[in-house]
C-alpha cells in the first residue's frame, strides 16, 4: 500500500532554508556521538544558542576561541547584542517548527515531499 504524501515547504522556513550558509550545508552531515548519529547543524545550533545568551547576557566570551562574528556568518544573522540573539532566536524557532513539522509527518505514516 502506498504512503500518503505530505507536502511541506521549505518557504516558510526561510532562515533555516538559506542555501548559502553553512547551517543550511550542515543539515546533512552527522556527529557520531554515543552510538547514535547528531546533526552537526543542530549540535552548531544548541551550542551557539548557548554562547550567544553568554555573550549578550554577561558581556563574557564563552570560551577562548569563540568569535561572535563566527556566530553570525554561520546562520547568516545580523546585530549586536540583544538584537542579535533575537534574530538567532528566530533561526531557532524556525529550525524546531520544520523539525515538528518533519516528524509529525514521518510519525503520521506520511510519505515526506520537500519544496521550495
């Protein structure tokens, strides 16, 4: 018996949608960490979300490498401060809702059909 098809669009998730950054690159390369595969893009993401708090909230780099500017290339956001981790914010609203909205669909039995 055929699955039925769900249909999402990439559209609607145009942060995370944006082919020319490395977030976008990064969805489709995995961490082995424990035996089970992590998406390098959702590892990145966890990780900077929470640098990011560090840095606007404290005024503290997270560590001694980090560079805000690292921050802003990889999701491709803009700001300074409180404006940028609101910007970051959206990326990561956006990112959890395709991710919602994926497993829904994988959990409802739904064949998945990605467009733009």
């Amino acid at each position: 018996m055929k699955k039925p098809i769900k249909i999402i669009s990439l559209s609607k998730y145009p942060r995370v949608f944006n082919v020319d950054t490395p977030f976008w690159a990064d969805l489709h390369h995995y961490y082995d960490i424990n035996t089970r595969g992590t998406n390098m893009a959702e590892f990145n993401l966890i990780c900077s979300r929470r640098d990011l708090k560090i840095w606007t909230r404290m005024s503290m780099k997270p560590h001694r490498g980090w560079k805000v500017a690292d921050a802003k290339k990889y999701f491709n956001i803009k700001g300074r401060g409180d404006s940028l981790l609101a910007e970051f914010m959206k990326v990561w609203d956006e990112y959890y809702d395709l991710k919602k909205e994926l497993t829904d669909a994988i959990d409802g039995g739904y064949q998945i059909e990605l467009t733009t």
